[in-house]
C-alpha cells in the first residue's frame, strides 16, 4: 500500500533546501524574544503575579537578550499607559526593572502629558457633543432632553479617543528619549 503523505510531508519535503538567512534568523528571534517578554508582563498587568515575578522572568532571559528583554518590556509598558487610568502598576514594574529613579523620570515625564490630554481629550469630547447635537437638530430633533451619547458604540468617538491615546503615548515615548529630562 502506498503511504498517504500529509499537507505538511509536501511541504517539507519541497522546502528542505531552503533556510533563513541571517536578517530572518534575527527577525524570527526578535518575535520569539517579544513573545517571552509578553507573557509575563501580561500576567504582571493583570494582577495573577507581582512585579518582582515579572522581573525574576526577564532575568531567566539568556544573557546575551537580557538588556535587550527589558527594553521591549519598558515598551510593552509605554503602550500601556493611559492619561485617564491609574498607572501606578505600569510604574511599579518599571521601577521593579530599572530602579526607583527610573520611575521617578516617567512620573516627572507623564504629570504634565496626562494633565494636557485629559483638557484635549475634554475638549474633543465637547465639540464631538456639539456636533451631534447639531446633526440632531438638522433632523428636527431639539430639546434640553436630548444628550449625546459619546462612547464605544460610536465609531468616530472611538476613531477619535484611539487617536488622542497614540498622540499621548507618542508624546510620552518623546518625553522619555528626551536626555534633558
């Protein structure tokens, strides 16, 4: 009887002289390495473990990563963090990683970021209110009793509230490559 090969039999058998050059090699390795990082600071974020397990699992990285890990965890971080929820989490692993005066420098750096995105945040909020209302009364809809309904369910909100977190997270990453802070 003849052997049914599977899909991925084929495929390996009309692969087999092909590799990864080295750019793929250290690409492969990269994703790896970001996945190794993930995982913990995914646990970390949602509180199954502490900040000194998030540390003690970037330190079980291999040597020649290991500076490397905590960079992409330090970014991992920075996309996290929010000008209209409580940081304190993200910040304690970053002193856990970096030190206390580490922390401190993203406190001093986000203080002033989050005041001016909540007012912009605020301010977008309103004139996103004005307009519904103002499409509102083009449909013959007015009246003290009609509110806006800002919120997930309204994709130019939400379009809108995605843009404003990217431009704070930007501004913050600007704020933390700055030397002179």
């Amino acid at each position: 009887m003849t052997k049914i090969k599977s899909t991925i039999d084929l495929i390996m058998e009309k692969t087999r002289h092909l590799s990864l050059n080295d750019e793929e090699k250290e690409a492969l390795e990269k994703q790896q390495l970001i996945q190794r990082v993930k995982a913990p600071l995914l646990r970390y974020l949602q509180g199954e473990k502490d900040a000194n397990s998030l540390a003690h699992e970037l330190d079980q990285l291999p040597p020649d990563r290991h500076d490397e890990g905590k960079r992409i965890c330090l970014e991992l971080l920075t996309d996290r963090l929010s000008p209209f929820e409580d940081n304190t989490r993200i910040l304690a692993a970053v002193e856990t990683i970096r030190g206390e005066t580490e922390r401190q420098r993203w406190e001093k750096t986000l203080a002033p970021l989050e005041k001016h995105h909540q007012q912009d945040l605020a301010k977008a909020r309103a004139e996103a209110a004005a307009r519904s209302l103002e499409g509102l009364a083009a449909l013959g809809l007015l009246g003290s009793a009609i509110l806006p309904c800002l919120d997930d369910q309204d994709p130019s909100w939400k379009k809108e509230w995605e843009v404003r977190i990217k431009a704070f997270r930007d501004s913050v990453k600007t704020g933390l490559d700055d030397p002179h802070r």
